[in-house]
C-alpha cells in the first residue's frame, strides 16, 4: 500500500544549560580518550603476540638443533626409506632393495663413524681418547673401502639412473652428491 505525501513538518528542540553541555563535553572527551586507549591496548596486544610467536619458533628452533639428527634419522627410517624401498621394488624388481638397505646401514655408519670421530678425536672434546680414535680411524678406512666396493659393484650392475634410485636420499652415500 503507498504512503501518504508529508503534508506538515514537526521540529523540536532540546535547549541545554552550561551544566548539560559540560557533562556532555566530559562524555565525548572520555570517549575519545578511552577509542585512544583501545588502539594503543590492541597495538601492545598484537606486538605481545608477534614476540610470544617469535618466541616459540625460536624455542622450535632450539629443540629441533638439539634433537634434529635423531628426528631426521628417525623420520627417514619410519617414513621416508620404506616408502623409497617399495617404490624401487616395484620399478626395479629383483636386488635394487637389498642393495639400498646396505646403502642405508652404509650412511647410518659414515653417520656413527662421524659422532665417534668428533667424540674421541678431536681434543676439544671431553671425551677424547687416543685409543678409541684410532679404533674408530680403522673403522672409518674400512668403511671406506665397503663404500668404494659397492659403488664399483653398483656401477657393474646398473644404469646410472638405477644407481641414483639406490641412492635417492641418502647424502654423500651417492657419489654425484655433491653435483
């Protein structure tokens, strides 16, 4: 139904004495102080929230240079190496396996090897023993001497791209490493 035309306006007014309008000045000054006050709370609110996560990355950061090496060997072993290991099955059928699993015990002892080494022979150690370092050197030349036969029979075996599925994720295990 439509609206009828306005046909009289009606104006009124509120007169105010010096008290009414100084209690109203004293309002809009609190309010303007208090908007004031609420940019700078929520300011400080979102700096104090910066810094508490700045705070918990750098204590992620702390734990993970502390415990990392065991996380990552831990995560490779229980996620990434059996994954790899079922994939290279399926592509290469036959050894390729068994012979990433010695290429995996053989970077898990160039890895022991290296925490013998800085352990025992480096005399800023606390542990520092001249016996156990030479032990360990013995150790590390016949690691080194497993490691180059392996790489001479992988090379009689496979291609190079079979070789690379061999070593996928395994560091300086693979000798194009560094490549």
């Amino acid at each position: 139904m439509p609206r009828r035309k306005v046909d009289q306006v009606i104006e009124h007014r509120i007169s105010l004495s010096d008290f009414e309008r100084a209690q109203l000045k004293e309002v809009i000054d609190t309010e303007q102080a208090a908007v004031a006050v609420r940019g700078v709370t929520n300011t400080l609110g979102a700096i104090a929230t910066g810094l508490a996560g700045a705070g918990g990355l750098l204590a992620a950061l702390t734990f993970a240079a502390w415990k990392a090496p065991t996380l990552w060997v831990d995560f490779t072993n229980k996620f990434t190496n059996p994954l790899l290991d079922d994939i290279v099955d399926t592509i290469l059928p036959g050894t390729p396996v068994e012979h990433r699993r010695y290429a995996q015990d053989l970077a898990k002892r160039r890895g022991d090897l290296a925490k013998e080494e800085a352990a025992y022979c480096s005399f800023n150690s606390g542990l520092y023993d001249e016996a156990k370092c030479s032990q360990t050197q013995l150790a590390k030349d016949k690691y080194f001497e497993d490691l180059a036969a392996f790489r001479k029979m992988l090379i009689e075996t496979y291609t190079a791209g079979e070789r690379e599925i061999i070593y996928y994720g395994l560091g300086d295990i693979n000798p194009n490493f560094a490549n």
